[in-house]
C-alpha cells in the first residue's frame, strides 16, 4: 500500500518523469555522437583535439558532436619525389577505391598501405617514401568514404577490413608472383588484423601502428580526453554506432583478431599516445602466435611514426624485413 502510495505521488511522478527524460536525452546525444564519428561532412573545418579544448568547448562539442571533414588528398607522391600512378579498385557492391601506385627499379615485394581513421592515403606518404627506399613496390589506398575513394563514411575498421581483402585480391591480379606486405596505422591496422582474421587473406608480413584492442576501449579513451566519465557513454556511443552502420561494435575486438595472425609482425608504438595504451599494445602482442616484435618509440603519440622519427622508423622496419 505503501508502494502504491508512494508511485502515485506527484513527487514520485516528477522523479519517474526526470529519470525518463533524462535517459532520452543522454542515447539522442549518443545518437548523434555516434553518427558523427561515423559520417563524414563536406565542409567546415574539424574539431580540434579534446586536449586542446577549453571547458566550454568540450561542452558545446558534447552537446553537438565533432566534426569531421571528409578527408581528401591535397599531396600526391610527387610531393616527395616519388613517381606513381593512379588505379580504381572496383568493389562489388558498386563502389570504389583509389590507389597510388609507386614502383620500384628492383622490387621486392609490393607494400599495401592503409591510412589511419579520419585521413586520407596522403598520411602514407612518409612510410611510401622509405618502403620505396628499401626497394618495396608501395600500393597507397584510401578506404571508402575517404579521399579519391566513394562513399562518406567509416566504420572505423569494420567494412574497412572488406577494401583490405578487395586491394589485396586486386595486387594478387596485377603485380601476380610478389610477396605481399600490408602495413595500417591506427584504423588502418586493425582493418589490416580483421582482414586476415574475417576475410581469408595471408600476407607474407605486416606492420602495424598503434591498433586498439577493443573498439569500446578507444571510445572510452575520448571521454577521458574530455575529462568526462566513459560509462555509460562510451557504451551507448558504440551501440548506436553499430546500430547505425549495422555491425556489432562490441565485438570489433583486435586483440581478437590478432590470434588468427600467423605471418610475421612488426608492431610499433608511440609512448606518448593518447587513443592508444600501452598495455593494450602489448596485450595485442602477447596474443599474437608467430613470429612478433613490437617497437616503442620515445617522445611521440599517436600519429604517422615515420614522419615523426623517419630515421628509427626505417632502421626497424629494414630490420624487421631483412629478417
């Protein structure tokens, strides 16, 4: 009788009417959180990192989401003396990839590259140039949504291992008898790790910068950028993620993949890396059964470890592939 009592007083009402709207209000700001870390806009500039926000930036970006401009190309390998030729890799359903290709005098091998979340293939440019170098045919890709690619979105490695397996299949066509390597940074490492795990391919090595373990984990790194708590956001950021773009993100989990990862891999990080931990990287590693080295490079974060220290990037990476 209490109970009855209790629920039928306007008080109660009000509180029942509070928690109800509030709850609605926290899954639309995931909604639209989730959509735009998916969903790649025409214009405008993008959000500047969460470390570098004020307090009412971070607020007024809660409120209304980040934005990200659909990423394009302003350089091409002549950007760093390099020749190349421009390829469309045909998808089957209907959409495309665009590619540089730079060949090399005396190849051996070819070097597939994938650019990390939010950029396009001009990302790869230093890593292009050094595998050039080091006498590797490079194959530059940019995943659908982005740069001379179709498409405006991202499934932040998802669909994005499926453009791995379709460059690869097209490599295995054109330049046919070569070794294939695959090197990712960021997204573009674990859309490489999911590749070989879901769709079949076998590389004769790959090299991989800064993958996260779990999608949810690299979700919740963002609202601690923010210095906000990740539960329950970082939850309902990757259900309606996946909600929206029809997979299930809580099982885009790399460290995962990584048991299906029998080749060679080169695993390399950045000790000041904000989206990315350490003992997530190393998680990764401890997973991996073949033959495995992982690198930490001092004093950079997350971001394209050959532009930040060219010269240690292609001592490990000719180690790694003499050996």
């Amino acid at each position: 009788m209490r109970l009855k009592f209790w629920l039928q007083s306007p008080w109660c009402k009000a509180v029942l009417l509070t928690l109800l709207l509030s709850g609605a209000a926290l899954n639309a700001i995931a909604w639209m959180q989730a959509r735009a870390m998916t969903h790649y806009v025409e214009h405008g500039e993008r959000t500047t990192q969460p470390e570098k926000l004020s307090l009412s930036e971070k607020a007024w970006i809660v409120l209304t989401g980040v934005k990200l401009p659909r990423p394009i190309n302003h350089q091409t390998p002549q950007a760093v003396g390099l020749l190349y030729q421009t390829h469309q890799i045909a998808l089957p359903d209907g959409e495309r990839l665009e590619a540089w290709f730079v060949p090399s005098e005396h190849s051996h091998g070819v070097v597939v590259l994938f650019p990390p979340y939010g950029a396009s293939k001009q990302a790869l440019l230093a890593p292009c140039k050094i595998l050039h170098e080091l006498g590797y045919d490079t194959l530059l890709v940019d995943f659908r949504g982005v740069g001379g690619s179709s498409g405006s979105e991202t499934t932040l490695g998802v669909r994005e291992a499926k453009d791995v397996a379709q460059a690869v299949s097209y490599v295995q066509q054109k330049w046919s008898g070569r070794p294939i390597l695959l090197y990712g940074a960021s997204m573009g490492a674990v859309a490489v790790m999911r590749a070989i795990a879901h769709e079949g391919i076998a590389p004769s090595a790959v090299i991989l910068e800064s993958p996260f373990d779990r999608l949810l984990n690299t979700v919740k790194h963002r609202f601690e950028a923010m210095s906000i708590p990740p539960f329950p956001g970082a939850e309902l950021i990757v259900w309606w993620g996946g909600w929206q773009q029809r997979i299930d993100g809580f099982a885009h989990n790399p460290i995962e993949y990584a048991k299906e990862i029998k080749c060679p891999v080169l695993l390399m990080y950045g000790e000041y890396d904000k989206r990315v931990t350490l003992q997530e990287v190393k998680s990764i590693l401890d997973t991996l059964p073949g033959q495995k080295q992982l690198v930490v490079f001092s004093a950079v974060g997350h971001g394209s470890l050959a532009d930040d220290d060219p010269q240690r990037w292609k001592q490990q990476v000719q180690q790694f592939l003499q050996e």
